[in-house]
C-alpha cells in the first residue's frame, strides 16, 4: 500500500456520489478505500468497530502503518510482504493474493486479520477479516489432539485402530506393540487374526459384526506375543467415525496376572473347602446380618442334624442349645457382632436329634477382607462331652482326696491336741521326780529314766509340730506380714540354735546384709529359718560351719543355709517336703528329728506366696534356699502444700519406698481403696477432707483399720492438742513438720523396715 500514492486528505473522494460512500459505509465487513492519484482515505464504521480507530487517528494511510504495526521490525517484513504480493499481482495481472498478520487495535489488544487488496479504478479497496477467533479455536484444537494423541501414546493398556474391512492395525500405542513384543514396523504389519490365540477367523468376523452392528463390544481371549507367549487379554471395543470412514477403536487390557491370581485364589478356595468339609469340629461362619455363609458337614456328626437345617434357618442353634445356656449363648453373641471383639470361648449344651446332651466349647472370632471390612464372625464348635466328664470325675476326686486330707489333718490335730496336755503333765512329773533321784537309783537307772525323759521331750516336739502344721493348712495359722529387717530374722534364729551348735562344736557365719527389707511374718520366718539351722546342725560335725545368706534378685528375696554335711539322700528329695512320707535321717551324732520340721517350714513359705528349694551334693553339704516374693512398700503421701509432699517424696524415695501423693485428704482416702498401700503420711490442715477426719474414715473401714499412720504437726499454740487428738482417732506416730529432715525417717523406718 505504501507504493501507492496516499490521498492528503481525509474528506471522501470526490466524483462519487453520497449514497455510494454511505453504501460502503453501511457494509458488514471492515474496509479501508484510498485515492491511488489523490491522497485521501475512508474508513467504514465495521473498520472502527474492528479496530478502533477512526478517520481522526488515520487522516492518512501512512498514519495506518505506525498504529496498526508498532513493532519496526515486524512492520518492515509485512510491509516487504505487501510489496511482493503486489509486484507478483502487476506483474502476472492477477489479483494480490490475501496476507494474514498481527493487528494491534486502538485498545492494544492484537488481532489476527486476513487482508484483501483490489483496486477499482483510480481507488485501492482493502477489506479485512478477524480471524482472531478461528485461530483461537485451531490452536485449541491442535493442542487437545497433541493431548489425545499423548494420552493414546501413553497409556498403559494397549489401544488400536483397526480397519474392520481388512483387521489391519490403522493406529496403535506404544503399549500395543511393546506388550507383544513387535516393533512398530513389525506391528504396522500385522492383522488381528495375526496376535489372536484362542479364536477362529470366524470368531474375529463375529465380534467386529457385533461392534459394527451394536457399536461396541467386551469379552476375554488370548494373544500370542512374537516370542509365543500367551497372554489373557480382556477387549473393549467401539466403533469411531473418522471423516467418511468407520474404525474400531480397540482398549485391550493384559489380565494374566489377575487370571493367575484368581486361579489360584480358586484353588485356595477349593483347598479350603476341601479342608474346611472335612475338619472334625462343627465350623461355621455367620456374616453380619447373623445368616450362615458356610456350615461344616461334621455340624451333622456333632448335632444329628444335617448342615443345609442351619443354612436354611440361622436359629437352629438356638433351638439345640440347652434351655439353661440360652441365656450365656445369647450375651454371647449380643457381645460377638461388633468387629471389635476379640476372639472368645464360651461353653454351652445342646440337644442333639437323638435326645442326647453334648458339651460345646465354641471359639469365635471376626472376620476382616483385605481392605478392612468386617465379614460376620469365624466359628468353631467342639464337642467336649468326655473332656467335661473326665474333668468332672476328676473335680469329684479332687474334692473326696480334699475331704479326706482335711479329715486326716483334723483327726491328728485333735488327737496331737488331746495328747499334748497329758504328755505335758506327764514330763512335768519325771522331770521333778528326776531331780529327786540322786543316791536313790543306779546310774543305769538314772540313765534309762533320763531317756524316758528325752523320748517325752521329742514326742512332745512332734505333737507341736503337729499342732502347728494343721493350723497352718487349715488357715488357722495366717502370716501376719510386715515390713521388716533381714538381718534382724537372721540374727534371732541364730541366737536360738546357738547353744546346740556350740554344743556339738559346729560354727555360724552370717553373711546376711544389713538394711535389706523383706514382707514376711517376723515369727514365722524365724520358726523357718531356725529349722533350717538345726538342720544343718543336726548333720554336721564338730569343727564344720554352717552359713546363712539373703539377698535379693530378680523379684524375690532368698534366704540361704548352707552346711558342710553328707548331703540329702536322693530318694529322699522328691519327698523332702511332703508330709505323708518319712524322709528323716539320724544326724551325725545319732540326733533324731519329727521328719516335721521341713514340711512345717515349706507350708510357711507357701503362705506367704514364696517357695522352698534345695541343692546338694553328695559327701559335700546341701544348700536349703526360703524363696519371698519381693516387694516394695507404697506410702500415701497427703498434704496441700506441694513442696511439703516433694521434700517428702525425696526421702521416702532414698529409702526405697514408692509414694503417691494427694493433695487433700478426700484425694488420699481414695487412693487408699484403690491400691494396696503399707502407710499413711498426712499433714492436719487441708481442704474437703483435713488429716483429722482422714484418719478417722480410715480407722472406719475395716480393711484400713491396721494401716499404720504417721501425722505431720507443727509446733506452736495447740500442737499438743493436736497431738493428743491423732493419737486418740488411731494414728501410730507424728512428727513435727520443723524436724522432718532428722526424725522423720527413723520413724518411717519403725514401720516399713
């Protein structure tokens, strides 16, 4: 345009007439008309409308340069465009082929315009259209194909396009070919019947029909891959116009694993089955609407009726269980359907078809599938009828040996009872008349009459023994345990058999520690220990030394007595601490024993939830170990001064006791029914529920009534009225809260060891 010569002016071209430029005007397409002799230029209103501008920002056609192309560099090679086309059509006397570039309008919005040129005469006509939109839509267009293309090129199952004239493969994905082992070559080659395995050419005709017919078309075969491979293969078709023309766009999906795994999944299931038909217990499951999925056939062997009663009914069960466990069955299940509960055993009677009462132990459980989802209940029903009587014959045993033990133990603790006070009397009596017998008997006589004596001595020593190993089975003979020193058990057995070994020349190493606690009745560990000293005194011999240790490990507190005898006769161990057989031995001086000490002493370990062991060697001494369970004492700590309980805590702590603190007494007292606690440690002042009245409501219940309890005052106006008071609810000690750090562990200490 800018070789021709531009009007000057911006008025309408003469030597036309109005109607000619409103014509123009009024047009539905944007154009431009320029003066090739004169310079002038009009613009019509679709033009303004298009692009902005009007004849006050293009007076000239040089004017519409600048605007309508503001980049130089993109200007200069349009207008080297123009230029070309216009020598082109000159040259060749044809019309100026149409340009397409980039407008930038008045708004600055850019525009892609088609441009048309003719010229009419001595005028330029230059009409333009807005293919802004078209280009829009190709873009989009070519970007969603580069999309579906992608997504073809990429997928992971297998796709095709087929020719349903000829089975050849028009498009295929990378998938396709990879799966089967072509290249893309060898692919682009091939047919459907060329991969098909399992179907005829028939076949194949057959199902592209059905698609072309129906217009698609699902169902499972077999590929072979180029190495001979058979795949399983599931096949989704449909068919897809491409301009005149109709294909089959095929999605094929390799499912060989999924066929393997459901294949074996089967033969699991068989497995199973097979397993589960001919298990010998009646199993079931019940899913969560409470209908059987699967029945045993052995429910037929266990009940008498046959498995499709219960598959048919989910109440059978409940009407062969026994009217009395109907109930217990009931909770059971009421229980058992929540996916929660965890695998439980009940046991019930049923009524069988023949009238006969079976036992049932039944086990259930919940079922889950792999992805969580609860599935009913898992059964198992054992008939346990002769395990239920063999118990029961057994209990019946149990209970007669029971009785009949108790009776023995009642008979010699009545007859022991009734031969103790006349046996007493009788030893009184020889015992005064020995002493009256110097110068008027022989010495055999005196010899003979103090054996008498002795022989009484021993059988009076039985009797006791006796006497107390029915208490102790019986119950009469309860432990009364404390916390209490080891050392101090130790050091008053030893004092009691201390003058029978200094009289047979035996020594006593005590190697028990100091400080080490342990939870027993004071009395009745010292009746064991001393036992178990004058037993290994008994088989000593002079200058031998017997030894007595206790420590504490792995839960329990040990006591040990050690001697240097000839060690226990191996067919005695097995009975050395039973009753009903004689194991006893003459010592190593012709000592004789009641055979009762042993027993009597196990009998006390037992009480007190311990137990009584032995080693030996023999010609090298035996080891005799008293086992006491461990334990620590735990203190309830209550005051409402925090720092008071901290500084508390600390000490008990040092001491080995465990503590829990309250922080008022109402706090305390339930903390003392909840657990087994050995003291109480309390300050006065505190809120809800003071010491004062702590004291008292543990004083008020029975199992507390014992519980030792120490009381925390402070000095000043009314302390001795405080204290008198806590003494008088039943407290067992104070102490002033100024002397804690000196007093009050010594007196914890009167209490716990």
């Amino acid at each position: 345009m800018n070789d021709s010569p531009a009007p000057p002016g911006s008025e309408k071209p003469p030597e036309r007439p109005d109607w000619f430029w409103n014509l123009l005007d009024a047009l539905p397409v944007p154009l431009l008309v320029c003066q090739q002799w004169r310079e002038g230029v009009f613009i019509n209103r679709k033009f303004t409308e298009l692009f902005g501008y009007t004849l006050d920002d293009i007076p000239t056609v040089a004017e519409w340069w600048p605007l309508a192309y503001p980049d130089p560099a993109y200007r200069a090679a349009f207008q080297a465009r123009w230029n070309a086309a216009l020598e082109t059509a000159r040259r060749e006397d044809s019309p100026i082929e149409p340009l397409e570039s980039l407008v930038v309008c008045k708004n600055g919005a850019i525009k892609v315009i088609g441009f048309h040129y003719a010229s009419v005469g001595e005028y330029g006509l230059a009409v333009f259209d807005d293919r802004t939109g078209q280009k829009a839509a190709e873009r989009a267009l070519a970007s969603s194909e580069a999309r579906i293309r992608a997504v073809f090129e990429q997928a992971a199952d297998a796709m095709w396009l087929v020719d349903p004239a000829t089975g050849r493969f028009l498009e295929f994905n990378a998938a396709a070919h990879e799966s089967l082992g072509y290249t893309r070559e060898e692919f682009a080659r091939l047919t459907i019947a060329g991969v098909e395995a399992s179907e005829s050419p028939d076949e194949v005709a057959r199902h592209i029909r059905k698609v072309i017919e129906e217009g698609a078309d699902e169902f499972e075969t077999k590929h072979r891959t180029k190495d001979g491979e058979l795949r399983d293969i599931h096949v989704s078709a449909k068919t897809i116009s491409i301009g005149d023309n109709t294909h089959l766009q095929t999605i094929l999906r390799d499912i060989s694993q999924r066929k393997s795994s459901e294949k074996a999944l089967a033969d699991s299931a068989k497995d199973y089955r097979t397993v589960a038909d001919f298990t010998y217990d009646w199993e079931s499951w019940i899913m969560p609407d409470g209908r059987y999925r699967y029945v045993s056939p052995s429910c037929e062997r266990v009940t008498g009726y046959p498995r499709e009663r219960f598959m048919a009914d989910s109440r059978m069960i409940f009407t062969i269980i026994h009217p009395d466990d109907r109930e217990l069955y009931t909770s059971h299940v009421g229980h058992t359907h929540n996916p929660r509960c965890p695998v439980e055993r009940i046991k019930f009677r049923i009524t069988t078809a023949d009238g006969a009462e079976r036992w049932i132990e039944h086990v259930c459980q919940s079922v889950f599938d792999g992805e969580g989802n609860w599935l009913g209940r898992r059964a198992s029903n054992r008939d346990i009828t002769e395990t239920v009587a063999a118990e029961e014959a057994m209990r019946r045993a149990r209970e007669q040996a029971e009785e009949a033990t108790r009776l023995k133990d009642k008979f010699v603790s009545l007859v022991a009872h009734d031969l103790r006070s006349p046996l007493t009397s009788i030893l009184g009596l020889l015992k005064l008349l020995h002493g009256d017998m110097e110068g008027r008997c022989s010495a055999d006589q005196k010899k003979a009459f103090a054996a008498v004596v002795q022989s009484g001595e021993h059988m009076l020593r039985l009797i006791d023994d006796l006497l107390n190993l029915g208490r102790l089975k019986s119950g009469k003979l309860a432990p009364d345990k404390v916390f209490t020193d080891a050392a101090a058990i130790t050091a008053r057995a030893i004092d009691m058999v201390s003058l029978q070994a200094t009289r047979k020349g035996v020594g006593i190493h005590n190697e028990t520690p100091p400080a080490l606690r342990v939870h027993a009745d004071p009395a009745l560990m010292g009746e064991v220990l001393q036992n178990l000293l004058t037993n290994a005194i008994k088989f000593s011999r002079a200058g031998d030394t017997v030894t007595v240790a206790a420590a504490a490990a792995k839960g329990q507190v040990t006591f040990a007595v050690r001697d240097q005898g000839p060690g226990v006769d191996e067919r005695f161990i097995e009975h050395l601490f039973s009753i009903d057989v004689k194991t006893t031995a003459p010592g190593s001086a012709g000592e004789k024993g009641t055979g009762l000490g042993l027993p009597y002493s196990y009998e006390i370990m037992k009480s007190h939830g311990g137990d009584m062991t032995l080693t030996t060697k023999k010609g090298e001494g035996s080891v005799f170990y008293a086992h006491l369970p461990e334990r620590r004492p735990v203190a309830v700590v209550a005051d409402d001064d925090q720092a008071s309980r901290a500084l508390l805590r600390m000490k008990l702590e040092e001491i080995g006791v465990d503590c829990i603190e309250a922080g008022d007494g109402a706090e305390a007292l339930a903390a003392l029914e909840e657990r087994k606690v050995d003291l109480l440690i309390t300050g006065l002042g505190m809120p809800r529920l003071d010491g004062f009245g702590l004291i008292a409501a543990a004083r008020a219940r029975p199992a507390l009534a014992k519980l030792p309890v120490i009381a925390i005052t402070i000095t000043g106006a009314g302390s001795l009225e405080a204290h008198e008071r806590v003494f008088q609810l039943g407290a067992n000690d104070f102490v002033n809260k100024s002397l804690v750090e000196a007093d009050f562990i010594p007196r914890v200490r009167r209490v716990i060891g």
